[in-house]
C-alpha cells in the first residue's frame, strides 16, 4: 500500500485572514482516507540533528526557542509558535519518512512538505526547514555505509515559484541535482542559480508546459546519474491558482505527475513526493490536485 505521512492535525495558529490555506491539509487527508490503497501515518518529529544536516545551528536554535525578530518572522510569513515549531519538524519529518518508504516500495508521499523556500540560515515565503533538503541528505547518511559513497538524488521542483533556498543549499554538492521549473517573473524575484532551471513565461499553457518538462528530463539524465528523486508536486502551475500566472488544466498536471513518476519508474528510481504549494482561488481545486497526484502514484508502487 502507498504510505502517506499526514501533519495536518499540527495546525498554525494564523491571524484572520491570512492567505496561507492552511485548511488544506485536513482536506487532503479527509479526501484520500478513502483510498483503499493508501496507508495513513503520523509523521515523526525531525530531530535536530535531522535538520542540522542543512541548517545553520544558529538559526535552528532561534526557530526552536522563539528567538526570530519580527523582520525574520515576515520573511517566513508566519508568526513564531510552539505550535509552527512542531509543525515544521513533523513536516520535515514526514519527508524523510516518505523518502525511506520510497526506497523500499518505490514511491512514498508526504501529505504536505516542499518547503523550498528556506535557507541554511533563514526561513522564507511560508518555508521554516527545507525539507527536501533534509531528507536528500538524511538517506544518503542512511544509505553511505552500503554504497560505500554519497546516493545521487535528483530534487525535481515542479512547485510553480522557483526552489531558490534549495538551489543555495544544494549549490556545492555534486551529489544533490536539483531542478527547478518555474514561472520566471513569478516569486522569489531574485532567483538562486539551480542545476538545471527552467523559467516559464506567464500563461504557460499544458502543451508547452510539458514539452519543457520533456526536456528537462532529458538533460537531467544526460548529466546526472540519478538513484533517488524528491519531487515537489506543486498544484500552483493550475489556471485557477490565486499566484501562480501560469495556465495548466488539472488534466496538464496529471500527465505532468505521470510523466516524472514514469520517468522514475521507467529507470527504477525511487522517489518520494510531496505537495508543496497551491493557492487555488477555490480550496476545493487545490485539494482535488494535491489528490489527482496522490492517486496517480497509486500505481508506480513496486
């Protein structure tokens, strides 16, 4: 069965009216608990060590004791909490959770995560810890002594903002690929520098969209070997997104997920997906693409 690692029942305690959809989560997890072949779990807690393989000591320690200033807390998006520190742990936690159970079953899904935005020393645009970060480097610490040598991971970003924190964190690992397609005039306005980027003029439409995924693909394994891929299967490239400016269908996204997990298959390569973004102008619409992903992965288990 597909594991799914849920955080949703952690919930932020947001002002009135923010605009992150928190309320998402619990939806997602409503929705596929009928699935009859998925496996719900709690995600663990991240320790610190886990986010220490990315994170500067110095900027885990403020997040975990409250010490952020408010300038920092705004570059996140969220007001310090107990409860975001919690949230953010488990979230993490979950990938590195998905990441394990994809390399035994082949595919495996965090229920939230994608949290791309943050940096070794900062948190940015709603992002605390850096998940795929964290668990690129957590199986490859797992998996060193068998190998004898770092696992090659490839970090798909499909999340419609580019994967800047990502990008920086990654920037001198040869055993980390990351790719970013994005939209290029959409947040954050100072990109980072990826392996492999890919910007998207404003009201890409399907077609494009997946000619470029083609291609980027295939310079991906023209110059990486990959082992292991984290793919961050964003809902924001969507038509009805409030801040994506791109112009997928839900039927573009679905064959955009089928395409990196045939790809993945195609060359028995695990990997673990999380959610990461979606502002859709109906909530309903994000959820239903968050689930359209997770059932598509239904069937490139091993």
């Amino acid at each position: 069965m597909l594991q799914l690692f849920y955080t949703d029942h952690f919930v932020l305690p947001l002002p009135a009216g923010h605009r992150f959809p928190m309320s998402k989560y619990q939806l997602l997890r409503d929705e596929v608990s009928s699935y009859i072949d998925v496996e719900l779990q709690e995600a663990p807690l991240a320790t610190m060590e886990d986010l220490l393989l990315v994170h500067d000591s110095h900027y885990v320690d403020k997040v975990i004791h409250g010490e952020l200033s408010p300038s920092e807390q705004r570059e996140i998006g969220f007001p310090w909490s107990e409860l975001m520190v919690i949230r953010s742990r488990r979230s993490a936690g979950a990938t590195i959770a998905a990441t394990m159970s994809a390399w035994k079953f082949g595919v495996a899904i965090n229920l939230a995560g994608g949290t791309h935005h943050s940096y070794a020393d900062k948190g940015s645009g709603f992002c605390v810890f850096n998940d795929a970060a964290i668990a690129a480097k957590k199986i490859q610490e797992r998996m060193k002594s068998h190998l004898g040598r770092q696992l090659r991971v490839a970090i798909i970003d499909l999340d419609v903002h580019q994967g800047n924190g990502t990008a920086s964190i990654m920037q001198d690992d040869l055993s980390v690929f990351t790719f970013s397609m994005h939209g290029e005039k959409n947040f954050p306005f100072r990109k980072e520098r990826s392996d492999l980027d890919i910007a998207l003029m404003d009201g890409c439409e399907d077609i494009e969209y997946l000619q470029a995924l083609s291609d980027g693909l295939a310079e991906l394994e023209k110059v990486f070997s990959a082992e292991f891929v984290i793919f961050l299967a964003g809902a924001d490239p969507y038509e009805g997104d409030r801040l994506g400016r791109l112009c997928l269908s839900k039927e573009g996204l679905r064959l955009r997920d089928e395409k990196v997990l045939q790809w993945c298959f195609d060359r028995r390569i695990p990997v673990s997906i999380v959610m990461a973004g979606g502002y859709g102008k109906t909530i309903e619409d994000t959820v239903a693409i968050h689930a359209q992903t997770i059932r598509t992965a239904i069937a490139y288990q091993w």
